[in-house]
C-alpha cells in the first residue's frame, strides 16, 4: 500500500484530499502544527485509524520535521508521496508589515516545502515517487497587501521546477496553483463557518462558481498516480478560469 505525507491535512483542502487518499487505498501521515485541528481529526478518522498516522510538526521546523520523517518511516516503512500543503497568509498594508511576520509566513510557505523536500527525497526515490507543492494564483496575480504570501508561492513554483530538474528521474515533482476555494466549513469546530457566498462569487468565474477543497484532491490523485509518470516540473492551474479573464474596466 502506497503511502502519502500531507502537511497541513488537518484542516481545508488538506483535510479533504485525506479523504480521498484514504479512499483511493493510500496510507496517509498527516503532518500538522495545529493541535485541535489534529485532535479533531483523529476523532473523525476514526474508522482509517490503522490508514493514518498523526504527526504533529511545525514544518518550518527542520527538527520537527526530522522527527516527522522518522516517525512516518518507523510507521510505514516508505514514502511515495509528499503534498506540500501547508501554509498561512497575513494581510497587511505594507507599512504596518512587520518582519517577524514576513519570516513567519517565509518560513512555513516556502522554507517548509523545502525542508519536508530535502529530509524526504532518499526515501522517495526508493520509491520512485513524488512531491506536489500546493501554489497559489497568487504566484501570477495578486489583491493589495499580500506581499509575504504571493512571493512565497511565486518562490514554491520556482522550487518545484528545481526539484525536478535535480531528482529526476527518481522524484517527479509538480506544482498546483488553486484559485479561490471555499474552505470556510473545513476549518475546525472553533473557527468553521458556512461561508454565505453570492451569486456574482460564483458566476464571475468562467466556469461558473466558486472552487471546493474536491477540485484540488482529485488534481493531486490524479499527479501522484504513477502512471502519469511522464509529467513533472509543471504547475497546474485549478481556478474555474479566473486567470484566463481579460478584465479592464
Ligand atoms: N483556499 C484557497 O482559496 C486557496 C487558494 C490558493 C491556494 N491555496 C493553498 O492551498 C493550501 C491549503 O489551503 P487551505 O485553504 O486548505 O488552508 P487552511 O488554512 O484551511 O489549511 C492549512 C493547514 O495548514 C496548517 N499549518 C499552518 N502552518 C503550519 C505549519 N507551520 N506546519 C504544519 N501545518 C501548518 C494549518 O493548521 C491548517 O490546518 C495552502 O498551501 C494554500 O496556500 C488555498
């Protein structure tokens, strides 16, 4: 049984893509720096426990994710596949940014990736496996004051093509750039809301609505397949066309 690290699983498209891998007959360890979101999942994948392995790891941490490797490897003995999901935004003009909280964001956006990357790459490449770094169209387009979080994805696609290119051909490494999508439910139980959306959020974009946490976990299913072993060093975009629209006024 192939088995899958997810970083950042316990809450959003993380959570959802679990499911799936789950689903799709994947071991899965879910590396997570959120203690209730990780508690709460327990509880939930209850009936996959002897599927799933709960890390709890801050991936900018490089002890932490020592520690990860090795409990995922003493766990389940291999690793096929790593999804570099995790990640956090701060929103801030650029006056009252402050640089503590440009490392932060620095740290878990990009310097994570590459950390879960370089501790996990001998043990994917037994294996002939993968990475997918989960980007962001905010790596091509931005909204005001996302300064930290659009060139730490602009720097996780310019990472994805050099871990291509430099662990072919044991490790194909690709890159997914979701666009808007509704994770407001999947959040856990002290912070999850039902986004009201309306209707002009879903028909602005080409394909008419608003994109779902599924989107992303069946793009991921469908790059980690070993079959599509012919595809690496590429991103992906997944957002209902929103990057397509010529929109001057
Ligand atoms: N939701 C969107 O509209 C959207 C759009 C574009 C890109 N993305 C990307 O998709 C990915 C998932 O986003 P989401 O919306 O599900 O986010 P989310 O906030 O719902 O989930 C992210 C998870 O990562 C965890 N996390 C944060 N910092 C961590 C760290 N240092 N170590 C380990 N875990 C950590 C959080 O606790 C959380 O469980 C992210 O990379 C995000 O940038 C999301």
């Amino acid at each position: 049984m192939k088995t899958a690290i997810i970083t950042g699983g316990g809450q959003g498209i993380g959570r959802v893509t679990t499911q799936y891998l789950l689903t799709h007959g994947y071991r899965v360890a879910i590396w997570e720096a959120d203690t209730d979101a990780l508690t709460e999942l327990r509880e939930s994948f209850k009936a996959s426990a002897a599927q799933i392995l709960f890390v709890s790891c801050d991936v900018s941490s490089e002890v932490n994710v020592r520690k990860a490797v090795e409990q995922t490897m003493a766990h389940f003995g291999q690793i096929d596949a790593l999804i570099n999901n995790a990640a956090i935004m701060i929103e801030k003009s650029l006056d009252k940014f402050m640089l503590d909280e440009w490392n932060r964001v620095i740290s878990t956006n990009l310097t994570g990736p590459f950390l879960c990357a370089k501790h996990t790459a001998p043990y994917l490449a037994m294996q002939k496996g993968c990475i997918i770094n989960i980007c962001s169209t905010r790596a091509f387009q931005s909204e005001p004051d996302t300064f930290a979080y659009s060139a730490s994805k602009g720097g996780l696609l310019a990472l994805t093509h050099s871990l291509a290119v430099s662990l072919g051909p044991d490790v194909r490494v690709n890159a997914i750039s979701p666009g808007w999508i509704d994770v407001s439910a999947l959040k856990k139980k002290a912070k999850a809301k039902s986004d009201e959306l309306r209707p002009e959020d879903h028909s602005q974009h080409p394909a008419g609505r608003v994109g779902q946490a599924d989107d992303i976990a069946r793009m991921i299913l469908f790059l980690i397949a070993p079959e599509n072993s012919f595809i690496t060093g590429q991103n992906f975009v997944v957002d209902g066309g929103m990057t397509r629209k010529m929109i001057y006024v």
